[in-house]
C-alpha cells in the first residue's frame, strides 16, 4: 500500500466524515482478505480473489441480513436468489474473475464442508468482473486453493487496494481499476453507524469520469495518458458490496444496496449495457442465530434511514476513486497495459477546477 | 348469511384446522366492513366496497409488515410501491370494482384527514376486480361515502360473503363469485399462528373450476348451468388478501403473499391474460409505531414458516370456494343473469368422485 | 415562459447533443399538456396536472412498450402492475398532486369512455409528487374537469417549464421547482433515435444539489436564499417520463427507465426516504395495435443501446435543471414562500468552478 | 425407458394434447443429453448433469428470447441476473446437483472456448437441486467431463426420465423422483404452438402428492411406501424448464415461467422453506443472431397468450409426475433407500377416486 489513497492527495468526496480505516472493515466484525494470482507461465495471469466475512468467527452461525440490487445485469452474482428470498448472508463470499465464478463458488462450499459447518447444503455467493484485457481468463488460473488462501488471510484492519485480489486485472474508466473501499459515518436514530463499501471497479468511459463533479476523464484525455483498447461498445463491471452495523432488515438493506447506483453514477458510470454493476449490501446491526426459531431483531425507522443512503452513496463513490488513485500500471495478457490515473494530473484537474488550492 | 359455506355443505378441503370464524378476522384486530351498492336507477349498480383494518383502531398508529405479489398484473392495486420499498402498511385499506379505484383511493386519504391521521400525505392501498357484465361500470356509481361507509362498517366477528360489498357484482369460475373468507391455525416456531385469507374472486373458465381436486366445473357444463357470456378471452381477476398474527418481517410477508398462487392454482386459476391476481399479505405479529426510531421486532426462522405457507394456500382455496358457495344469482345490467353454483349438483359431483357420503 | 433554460444561461450539461426543442416532444407523437390550478378561495391552491400522450391521437389504439422503475418508492404511480406485467402503455396518462391520484386516474377512465375507446376496462397511469407545502391539499382542490382539460390542451411542440401543470406548487432542491424537459439525439445501430425526457421534480436536499459537477447548492446556502423550511426529514419526490424513438422491447425500455436514476444522482438526488423517484420510459419505437394476433416489431441489439442509456440520463439531468430554472418564487399556503433559484447567483457560481466565462 | 410414463398407465392429466413426444423436444430444435454419474467408489455417487440446448447446433450464434421465476428462492440458477436484464439466453445450459453448480458451470464457460465461441465472457445458466441424501454430495463427484459429456450427448428425439442426469439422485414427494418431461400443442393467434416442460423433481410432501386432483400422497401412506427419512422441515427443490416456439418477448417469457407455479400447485407443491423452485422458460418464435444490431422479431398479442399459460401448467405438471413414475427404487450414500411410486398403487388410487376404469 505504497500508493496513497484519494484524501493522502488532498482531495476529499462526500459531506460525511469516514470512519477510522476509511474502510469497509470499519464496520466490526468485517474482514477482507485478498489472493493474487499474477503469473507469465504457463499462461498470463492477472487476477485473484477477494474475500469478505461479513460477521467475524461466526459468519456461518449468526446469519446477517443482506439484499442486493442489480443496476445492470451483465454479471454474475450467484446466491443472491436466495438472499432475494431469505433476506440472509450466512456464509463468508467471495470476488473473482468472470470466468473463475464457478470454481470459486464452489470452493466456498468446499471451505465450509471443512471447517464442518453443519449445514445440509450451501447456495455460496460469488460475483464477478472480467479481467481478460490482462489476464487470460480462458487459461482459467483461478483454483480453489486461491479462494482458500483469500478466505483464509480475511483480516480486520486497513484493506489493500489497487491491483490485488479480484481486482488485479481490472480496468476503470480506462485507467488502472481494482479493489478499493471507503466508509462514512453517521448519527442517526440517537445512534453512531458506520457505513463501509467495498468495491471491485471494472468499468466505465474516460470521458465520464468525475472527481467530486470535475470532468477528470475530459481533462487527461488519450493525448495524455492512453486508453488501452480501442472500443466501441466498453464492457467491463463493478461490484459494490456495502456494509453496516447499522439495524437493517433485509428490505432495508436492498434499499442500501441500490444508493451504490447514486456513488457509481457521481464517479461517471451510467450501467453501460456491457458492464454488470451489481450491488450487495449487508447489515450487522442484527445477527440470526442458526437454531433460533424466532429472533428478536431490531428495525432502524424509515424516516431514519436517509442518512445511511448518503453514507452508501458517498462510500461507493470514494471507494471507486481509492481503487483507482491506488492501482499501479500494469501490463499482462498479450502485451496488454493499462496505464494508471496520474496523481498529479488528477491534483492538476481538481486545481482548474477550483477543488484543491 | 343466509346461505352454507362450504363445510356447512360437508366438504373440507386442505389439511390444516381453520379458527373459530374461518374468516380473515380471526387474526386479532383484523376488521372488515362492506358497502353493497345495488340499484337499478340511474344507472344499473351491482357493485361495492370493501374495507379492511389490518390493527384494530390503531391501524394508522402502528404500522404492519406487508408485502404484494402479482401473479398476473392485468389490475390495478394502489399503494403497492410504497408496500415494496417499506414494508409497512400503515392505514385501511379497500376492494372495489375497476373503475371506482381512484375515487375510493382518494376517500381513503380524505377519510384520514377527517379523522386527523397526522401524516402529511397518504399513498393508501385500493384494489380492484371488474364488475362490467352485471354493473353499469361506466355509471361510476361508487362514491366517497360509500368508501366511509365500508370503512366505518369494519368489525372483527364473522364476514359477510359473496354479493357483497366489492365483491358484489363479480363473477368467478362462469358461476356468481363475490367476497369470501377463510383461515387456518398452525403451530410452528413453538408457537400457534393464525392465518386468515379474504378473497374477491371474479376470474376464471368453467372448466378449471375444482373443488378439492374434483373437476366441479366439467361436471356441472354449460348444460346444466349456462355460463353468463360466450368469451374468447375470459377476463376477470382476483384480489388475496392474507392476514397473519405470526411475526413476519416485510420480505416474508412477500413470501406469503406469492403461497396465494397456489391456493388460487387449487381451485382451477392459472393466471389467464385479462386478471388481475394481485395478492397482499400483511401480519400483525409486529407493530411499528409511529415516531419510534428504532423499533424491536420479532422474525419467525425461515426454517419455521413453511406451515404458513401452508395455511396461506389452504385459506386462499377456501376462501375462493365460499365466495362461490355463498354468492347468489344476480341479474343486473342489460339483463345479464349469472347463475350460483348449485349446491345439490355440487355435492353430487363430490359424492361421484368418492369425496362426499 | 418568459424565463430562459438552462442552456439560455450560457449552461451545457451532459456530452450529447439535445433535439430542436431539447423537450420530450422531440419524440415525434409524443404530446404534453398542463392545467394549472391556482386560487385563493376557497382554498389555497397551487396545483394541477400535466397530461402526456405518448402516441398522438392513436394512443389507445396503437400501444407503445413501456417499464418502469422505482429507485425509492414512497410515491404513487397507479397502472404500474399492468405495465411490468404486460410491457404495453397504451393511452394518455398524468401526473399531478399526492392527493388527486384518485380523482385523475378516475377522470382517465372518464375521458376514455367519452371518446368511445373500445376497451372494456382500464388501469390509466397516474403519478404524483406532493405539494402540500404551497397548496391546500387536503381541500382536494384537482377536479376531474382539469385532468380532462390538460389532456385535451396537449400539444406537440415546446413545452411549458417549471410553475406548470402538475409541477405548480412543487420544490426542488430547497428551491422553487415544477415541470421541466429536455431531450438529446444519439445514433446508434446505423439509425438516429431521440430520448426526451419530462420531469416533476419536487425532491432534495439544497446542500447536495450540483449543475455540471459544480456544487451550486452549498454556493447558494440559506443566508443567501432562504429555506422554505426546517425539514429533519426532507420529504419531496420526482417523476420521470422517458420517451424515445428508439425500437426498444419492454424489458428495454425498463432499463431505460433505470438510468434516469443516474441523471437524478448528477444533480444531487439521493433517493431519501421520503421521496417517491419512480420512472416510467416508453418506446415509440414499435406500435401495436389492438386486434392484431402477432405483432412484428424491432429490437435494437442490446450492445447498440448504451447511447440511449446516456440520453436518457443526461435529458433527466438537464429536465430537472430546466424545472429549476424556470421555476418562478411562489407564496401560497400559510403563505409559505419558495424562492427561485436566482440565475445570477447560479452563473457566479458557475464561473468561480471555472464552467462559465 | 424401460418404466412406462403417466399415461402408458392410462392417466391423463390436463385437457390439452400432447406433442408427438410429449417431450421438451417436441419444440424444435431442442435438445436434452444426460451424463449419469453412479459409483460407490471412492465415494457413493448418485448424481449428474443434465443439458439443454434451446436452439439446436447454433444455439450460441442465434439467441432466443428467455426470462425466469423464483416461486422459492432457496436455490441456485446461475445467469438469471443477465437473463433478468437482456431476456436472452445464448447459450446451452446445465442442471446439476446443488455442490456441483460451479464445476458445471465453469466447464460451460470452457465448453464454448473449446467451441471457439467468438464471445469475450461467458455467464451460462446452471442450476441445481439437492441429492445429497442418496449421494456423497461433500466428495464432489461431478467433473467438467461429465458436463461436456452431457452437453455432446444432447439430442432432440425422446428424452430419458427418472433416475438419470442430473435427476439421477433426486427425490419427490417422498417417492424417487429426477428427470421428467411433457409438452402441450396449443393454436392460437391463429397459429399452432408446442410447449415443453423438463423437471428436475426434488421436491415435496408425500400428504401432498396428487395426481389429477386424486390424493395419492394420502393413500400411499408410509405404512405402504416408507418415508426415506423422518423430516421435521423437508427440502428439496425443483427447477423447470419451459420452452415454446411461440413468438414471445423476454417479458412473456417471464410470465410463461411464472405459470410453472400452477403446474407445480396441481402436483402438491406449495414452495417449502427449504425448496429451490426456480423456473425458466425460453422461446425459439424468435431468434437473435449476433451482430445484428436492430432485430425484426415477432409478438404474440398478450390477449392471445392464455392458451400457452395454460400448456405451461399443464406440462409442468405432467413433467413431474412422469419424472415421478419413470423414476426406480434407489439405494445409495449411507445406504439410503427411496423407493418408487408403486404403478399399481397409482393406478388403484386412480380408481378409487373415479378417474381409472
């Protein structure tokens, strides 16, 4: 974590203040923990895993509520017709390339027969964004010891962004992507949350890209820094996964889960018919024990809710902007490189612009 | 209530025991009311509302779980974005015929501002099933005052079925339908719940028609009782409403709501393209006041709520088959005549296929 | 409309560029009508209705594709249930005030019946936002004779902005807010295809409120434009109308609808609690009519439909603008005051991000 | 085949005609192929994958239109959150058991690479149910051989029922219960079209179990057919597959999918907790050729569309309950037995109940 994040340079997003880590692991009990696959033999691989326990220890016993919402769909996401059903996330999960979904998803189910969690089956949830400019994604370089070894390094504390884990090849607004996080707090219902995102950024048009309302992509143009592909219909995703120990039932949280759209759109996305921009919001503020016939939950007040909206709204939207200030250059599959957002051009732009002095 | 319902007739369908009422009012605080409209000048009116409390005098003040789910979406329920975004069902609410949703709807909020309900705007529930065959829709004969008058007409005890109130004029199955209860006690969680179903019932082709498994509709033809119109594309629809007193968070009041389907599956409705079978379950196993920012709540495991669901079904196939039971013949616009199903041949059909002594 | 648009200010937003009379009219059929009610006695009103055919005179007879979205649903638009059942929209609907859904939605029934439609029933769309804060709602002032009256005065052609029809009495962004409009043309799939958009707009919060990326609303803070009010829990809401020429199935036009959640956030809306955003967008771009067995109709291919995803989220953008900008400062109930945003004040603001010369 | 089906024992179910097979493939260019995995060593296997092509050999170069239901979400079926926003599926795709979803997957991503699809990502439908009481779900027996296997396998023609693909371990209604298929030839909209159903069954309460409204589960009670297992919350899923060469869009495909619901009721499936009741159907009437960028596809009128909704029903069911009575006694993990729907039995239920001679 050489690289400094959005704020180290000076540049602040949003209204609310962040939370210690600035981070999704600002929220207790969250742990995230990064495998990265990077290889030139026998194939070019730029890719990795992420893995979030959303409830510590006991993320398997103590379900926590969980929604999500697809802003749009050309992704993948498994487990989530369950969590649509149930309103539960009971199980740590995992982020990887498209093309690694199955074989990640599959290895949580391994994880959990192996640490005997006494469940019959498991619906895993793991969701995807495609990496194959830089990696290549049809050598299928992703294996279950990767998700183990991710699932396994889960950690509290400050989160490493940038080129790791699942986001180690991937592309934002034609700059250098990956996994980036964020967090704000608020008081609210004569109580203190935090809200925290994390995000694994593949998306997006240079042109679009914003900088608290600067037009940055305008101004570092492909004159200045090159875009990688020439394209004419961008692909590329986001997935943005919220956090909160905030009392949210699983109504609520899938309200949370659809304010990531107002970050992602701050920043410049507009859910490109390419890019699958799906979003998965989970609440801490209760924990349903497994075996519990009937649960004693708390519900936060609707009209008490829009605090958190603005929290998920300004989360997403730096976590996107820490994931791209913190990814470095890279150059993989194919000779491929994608070039990393210049700091100093980004301070230059934010300076014309009258936001740094 | 002159006339049987259905197990006075001997025949028991579903497997479950119903409450003391086998109406929707046996979960506590449930009220219905009805206001029949029925005149022959100036226009020809077969039509009505209905109303439902869903807590007792407290419905404003404290606040119910909901959620809806449509089966087919060819009607029209007011109020059900709100339900889907919250969860929360904070007034009465009312059934009546197609083309008086909007005048209804609008005395709802009239309704809550002559009774001081300190909101500042209201987004209230109406309903509706089209009752143009036998009433001079096009009259708009339905009134505010008639929507308070069902309003204020609400009782707990046992509901008046078939022509009544919304229910008046509508037609189910090619015989005379209308409104119809039902309920089911089950004991799960470690807990007895009750569920209660309340059914306006105008959908559906003779020949589907069954009555615990028994083709009633092939074994009572066109011959034997004529049907009321010559249709290509039968039309109709049917609104659910389920009520429960077991704790359901707004995501399994959703649940519920979509068991309705196969209540109404039972009985011969395969969601045909002109119905509306639009279903609403709401439960008073929790209550949210009014002003409370954060409020404690129970969940029943999801693990526990299969019996509901159950009884959901059940209650919805009763219901459906008291409204036929007790609907009468009724002749109303342009001499349109449509016949009751006759309970001798009824109980004939279910004594020939072994269900009846 | 003696007061300018956005545009008329020396203001560009967005990338793409607009239609002739950058309003939703550009879509060819598409017209807008208003009623605008504003009295004293017996009441206070400052309210009305706004009436949009999608289709020209053959609206009824000739259905366009149509879906919606709802990004935060505390608000009302009846008609929804048949629209994501069946995809069609196939006559004239309205917006108006919270508390004359009923009334309008009925009067479309009425005004279907007067001009002979041959369609046994109907399930109109109405929508609303609520302005209770300038107009006597609960007098009830909207009457069937308004909705009848902007039906009938709708136009192709410019559309009138800000105090008008059904966005009188509205308030956007803590300023005076209303009706606006926009549009923008992209070519896409080797043809030319128009996106308009119409808005009544009536949500959010001022400190978040942005032209361009430029943060206009904490420029203008209370000490130099009064709040109208001391709100905890900002209330309000928005309606977005999306038309497009474009040959978009159902399930396309849903998407649509989606993106103008992006257009929302570029501005500052953030889905509050207490806001209904809900979004209908319709398609020209095919016409069914009634009768016909098997329709053939167009589908653009989805990778050819991101330029219209950025229409459609830059006309919302620049709609919301134009309702703000037009809008005029208005007293009305209580004699509470709404000021309009001053232009001046706006263009300073403007340059001192360096936007305008 | 060995085992006759539901009407070789002279039952018939519903009131519309079979196709020629009474099978998925009676849609054209549908294909099924089965990879039966059965050892008991190293482990006891009783599973595998069973594959669908929608479209015959270029099912990948011309897309057909797709949507799908959840009636009960505990369950996977990879690719829906794509299906949900574009409703087309373009690929061949897989059933499996519930562990097995990402190997199956994956290999569904690799078999389109060994195909040289020319497409840069991949995200395939592949769903599931539990067998994991007849087999050694936790060893992880199915390879993406035996994927491939079942995709190369796939023919049209008859397809094989019962204990066989990825039914090959699957119980139903506490009989043996796996693959069934069915179809329905309807005209309408002046045409004739085919329906088709394939189940994999897995679902169900033995005291629920009809046939043609008879009771069968009651009168084939334990005391006949022993339970395999004394369940307090039974699981079990069941996945539908639906397919029609009508002309539906993706939004019709959605509520074609949905009418699986009633077909599944009929049988005595109510959406237990614990089931996956996940729903797809797909429609060869229209065919989206990659590249093309603005398609000319056709529309069945939704007021001619019952008759399809109808056969979806009805093919559902008739799916089921040949699954049920193709499928044998099987003994697996553990030594667990499930045993068979006794023909006889059936057929003396059937009678008893007035439907046999």
């Amino acid at each position: 974590m050489g690289r400094p994040r959005l704020r180290d340079l000076g540049i602040t997003v949003g209204q609310l203040p962040p939370g210690p880590l600035n981070a999704i692991t600002d929220v207790a009990g969250v742990r995230v923990g990064h495998a990265t696959v990077i290889h030139d033999t026998p194939s070019v691989a730029r890719t990795g895993v992420t893995a979030i326990w959303p409830g510590g220890d006991d993320s398997w016993e103590r379900a926590v509520f969980a929604g999500y919402h697809s802003f749009n769909g050309n992704g993948e996401m498994t487990g989530t017709i369950w969590i649509e059903e149930q309103g539960l996330l009971a199980s740590p999960f995992c982020i990887t390339n498209t093309h690694a979904v199955g074989v990640v998803r599959d290895a949580l189910v391994a994880y959990a027969v192996e640490h005997k969690v006494p469940m019959e089956w498991h619906l895993p949830v793991t969701a995807e964004t495609y990496d194959g400019w830089l990696s290549d994604a049809e050598s299928f370089p992703v294996t279950p010891a990767h998700a183990f070894a991710a699932l396994d390094a889960a950690a509290s504390g400050p989160v490493a962004e940038g080129n790791v884990g699942g986001g180690t090849g991937m592309i934002c607004h034609a700059f250098k992507g990956g996994i980036g996080t964020a967090s704000r707090v608020v008081k609210t219902a004569g109580e203190t949350f935090t809200v925290g995102a994390l995000v694994q950024a593949n998306y997006g048009d240079r042109a679009l890209f914003r900088v608290d309302g600067v037009p940055v992509g305008r101004e570092i143009g492909p004159d200045v820094v090159p875009h990688h592909r020439d394209l004419a219909t961008p692909g590329g995703s986001i997935i943005v996964i919220l956090a909160t120990d905030a009392p949210l039932l699983p109504i609520q949280c899938k309200r949370l889960a659809r304010r990531a759209t107002t970050g992602l759109a701050w920043v410049g996305g507009i859910g490109s018919n390419g890019s699958g921009d799906i979003f998965l919001a989970f609440a801490t503020g209760n924990r349903v024990a497994r075996g519990v016939k009937i649960a004693a939950v708390r519900m936060i007040a609707p009209d008490q809710i829009t605090p958190l909206f603005q929290a998920a709204a300004e989360a997403t939207e730096e976590a996107i902007l820490n994931a791209v200030v913190a990814a470095e250059t890279m150059t993989g599959f194919k000779g491929h490189s994608v070039h990393a957002l210049p700091h100093d051009r980004l301070c230059a732009a934010m300076r014309k612009y009258g936001r740094l002095k």
